[in-house]
C-alpha cells in the first residue's frame, strides 16, 4: 500500500497560500505573496532535498498543478549557463521525472510530461492509487485538493515547514472539514531563521482524558448547566 505524504508550507496561523512569489495566488486579495523567501536558510533547503531525494509520484490540485507547469518545466539545467542553479535544477529534474496527477473537474490538456488526470472523482482516483504498488504519493501546495484528502482520512504522513509569521487571511491547511485524527511527531528540528520543520505520521483516533475533579464544585455545575 502506498503513503500519502503532505509536504506543505505554512505560517503559524496554518496559511499556505502563495509561499513562492506574488503572482503565485493573489485571489482573495491575498497580498503575502511570497512570504517565505526571507525565512529560506540552508536547513530549510535541505529538508526540502531529502523529502525530493526518495522516489515519489506527485498529486496536484489544477491551480498548483499550472503553476507548477509553468515553471518547473523551464528551469535551467544546462551547467554551463550563468543562471544554472544546482538546487532548483535538482527539483525541476525531479519533478519532470515524477508521475503527476492531477485532480481537476475539467478535462484540459495537461501538457507536462507524466501528467494524467485523476479522474471525475479525484478521491476515488487517489484510493485508487494508494492500493496499488509505486511510490509515494506526495503532494504538493494544493490547498482546495487537500480540503477533500483530509476531510476523507487520507493522509498518512504530514512534513511541515512552519515559518515563524501570521498571515491573518488566505487558503489553510486545515479547514472546517478536516476529519479528527492523531499523529504522532517523528522528527523536529528548527532552521536558524526560526522555520520548524517537523515530519507527523497518522496514529490513529482522537483520544481524550479529563483533569476534571471527580466531585465537581457546585459552581462548576451551575457552570456546566449554563453552557447548554
């Protein structure tokens, strides 16, 4: 059975919307575009380079999946020119390399190599490909497509990069439909810009306790009828 793996960027107050650049996503009036740029430090690269680093196949909502096609695609990758970049050509090959799919209600032309549609039921189509064999399922950005693998339980694996900032309003994480699950921590660590990268694995329900007195006060129940 293959992992869903969520690799995500977000700032304290759980908004991923537009990390890279300005014109990534500015609908909402979102003007934070960008945001993450002044946080990048070497740690941070580096565990975006070990996440890359195993085999993956990448699921993409439609919007991430144009932004990233627009770009990714035309990065640099001759050694020789003077914007080469180690890093980025890196990922760009990666990505190139990865199966893409996509989930989009439309049936447009997805143009970069190893890209196929997921489906009419993008949810079916990820069951579909977690119990089959290959390699993990990684997805990327993709807010609106995660709203539905979170508000299904379909997400095995979460590795955040949380980036010491609020940004008040924009697409989240986690939204009203996320279903209730325990994760446990696998590894933390803390960039010297203050980015906590923190890798959770799914661990099963939502356990509850209490620190309640066993003999309530008086005050406590009138409190407790008051709330109903």
């Amino acid at each position: 059975m293959r992992k869903v793996i969520t690799a995500a960027f977000v700032s304290l107050d759980g908004v991923m919307q537009a990390p890279g650049g300005p014109d990534e996503d500015p609908t909402g009036g979102f003007r934070f575009g960008g945001w993450l740029a002044p946080c990048w430090d070497d740690v941070t690269g580096q565990a975006m380079d070990e996440t890359f680093a195993q085999p993956f196949d990448l699921l993409l909502g439609r919007k991430t999946y144009d932004i990233f096609a627009a770009y990714w695609p035309y990065v640099q990758l001759d050694r020789a020119a003077p914007d080469f970049d180690a890093g980025m050509a890196g990922i760009a090959e990666a990505f190139g390399r990865a199966k893409k799919h996509v989930a989009t209600h439309s049936k447009p032309v997805l143009s970069w190599k190893n890209s196929e549609r997921l489906g009419d039921d993008a949810v079916a189509g990820v069951r579909r490909l977690k119990q089959g064999e290959g390699p993990v399922l990684l997805t990327q950005g993709s807010a609106d497509f995660l709203q539905s693998l979170l508000a299904t339980d379909l997400i095995d694996e979460l590795r955040l990069l949380i980036f010491p900032l609020v940004l008040g309003k924009g697409k989240r994480l986690f939204g009203p439909g996320t279903q209730p699950a325990a994760f446990r921590q696998t590894r933390s660590t803390t960039s010297p810009q203050g980015v906590v990268i923190a890798t959770y694995e799914r661990a099963g329900d939502v356990q509850t306790g209490s620190f309640a007195s066993p003999e309530p006060s008086e005050a406590e129940l009138v409190r407790r009828r008051n709330l109903r």
